[in-house]
C-alpha cells in the first residue's frame, strides 16, 4: 500500500461533532479531501450550511445535520439519518465541547458543573455506545476523542473542564480496550494552545498569550489544520495499529 492509499478515506462514512468552526472544520476538509462522505454536526444548521458548501465547492463531499450533542434523542436521531442517507459509519469524531466558567474550582457552581461534563464526557460516551454497533456491522471503524492537555495535566481556572478532559482521556482507554475485538480503534487527541474562537480569550490578550508561548519549544499556537492531520492519522489505515493512544499536539507544552 502506497502513501496514498494508506492515508485514503474513499468509501469511508465520518461523522464530526463540533464541526461548524475551529478543529472540527478542519478536520472535515482535511476528511473531505481525502475521499470521506462527511457529515458535520453542530446545533446551527446555518453555519453548518456554509460550512458543507465551502467544502463541497473544493470537489468534497459534505452535509450539515444540526443536533444538540448533549440531548441523547436528538443524537439518536442524528445517527439514525446519516445511517438512511449514506448507509453507515466507519468514522466518528467527538469534537464538540464547552466550557462556560474560568476561574478556581470553588466557584463553579452546580449548573456549569453538569453542563461540562454533560458536554464533555457523557454526550461521546453516549455517541460512541450509539455508533459501535454501526462500525461493528460494517467490520470496524475509528472513535476520535478531541480532549485536551488540560486532561493531562490541569490548567489554573479551567479545574472542572480538566476533569472533564481526563475523564474523557480514561473512556478513549477503556473503549478501546473493550471494542478493540469489534475492529474498532480509538483514541484521544489532547490539543495545546490552538487559534481557535473557543480559546480567543488567551491569544487575543498579547500579554497573555507571549506568556504561554514563551514556555513551548516550538515557540508559537498551533493551527486547526495541524491537529487535522493528526486526526486524518488516526482515521486512516496509517493508524491501523494504534487505539487507546493519547496523542499530544501541544508544541511541547507537556514535556
């Protein structure tokens, strides 16, 4: 198998959450481009819309599904009608994420509590449990957990989204290890410091962002299209013997 085959995602079905913006956007282009049927997810079906024709004017193939991930039967009925329309699916992507308070853990209240890890941790356990036995019918498929290094190691004001991170972390583990016979794989990407809207709040603030930056070896954020590569890894047969890996992709942020 040459470079192109191994990395090839033709006849494959992917589903992204999170994916009208940042990462998730990436990593539907980057899956669109290499062959996938993608079907992106967010709870706009506007800005899914302009999404999925942006990358279908590129010659991909995607459509938007608007779905709150964090309601069951509205992802139930989201998986049910990408199985109608393009008969299964061999990639999942758990992208979609919150985290709604900043600040030290005693003042974060019960509502945002339950709503990170609502989000967080029981929306792609629930997702996941839904596509198994899709990705089992069909001989196998990819789980990827979008996670973050909050999950390794935890962030001053971001204490309950790290929990939610490294629970996160400890599901791509234990699936992995329990469906891994099923012919399924997953596995976790802990992105660092990222330009993304979700974390606007860190490089739109020079001070700020010159503090984090200053201590990474490679001396600068990432980009959205260089956590995408690693996820089209992941997705693909190049990755055909890694699940359960936590993969970092910080510019050294954890070393």
């Amino acid at each position: 198998m040459n470079a192109n085959q191994i990395f090839s995602l033709e006849n494959k079905v992917a589903l992204i959450t999170g994916a009208s913006k940042g990462i998730g956007e990436a990593i539907a282009r980057h899956f669109a481009a290499c062959g996938a049927k993608v079907v992106i997810n967010s709870r706009k079906q506007e800005e899914l819309d302009k999404v999925a024709e942006s990358i279908r004017a590129t010659g991909g193939f995607c459509i938007g599904m608007a779905a709150n991930a964090g309601d069951i039967p509205s992802c139930k009925a989201l998986i049910q009608k990408v199985v109608d329309e393009l008969g299964g699916i061999d990639i999942l992507v758990n992208n979609a994420a919150t985290n709604p308070v900043y600040g030290p853990v005693l003042g974060c209240e019960e509502w945002a509590f339950d709503k990170i890890m609502n989000i967080n941790v029981k929306a792609p356990f629930e997702i996941s449990k839904l596509v198994h036995p899709i990705m089992k019918l069909r001989g196998g498929g990819s789980i990827i957990n979008i996670s973050s290094i909050a999950g390794l190691t935890p962030d001053p004001g971001l204490g309950i989204y790290s929990v939610s991170k490294a629970a996160l972390n400890m599901l791509t583990k234990v699936t992995a290890k329990e469906w891994g016979s099923d012919g399924i794989r997953v596995n976790s990407i802990c992105p660092g410091l990222i330009k993304t809207k979700f974390s606007e709040a860190l490089w739109q603030n020079e001070q700020v962002l010159n503090h984090f930056v200053k201590r990474l070896p490679i001396a600068r954020m990432g980009t959205v299209d260089e956590i995408a590569g690693l996820a089209l890894f992941l997705a693909s047969e190049a990755s055909g013997y890694c699940t359960g890996g936590i993969y970092e992709a910080d510019g050294g942020t954890t070393i």
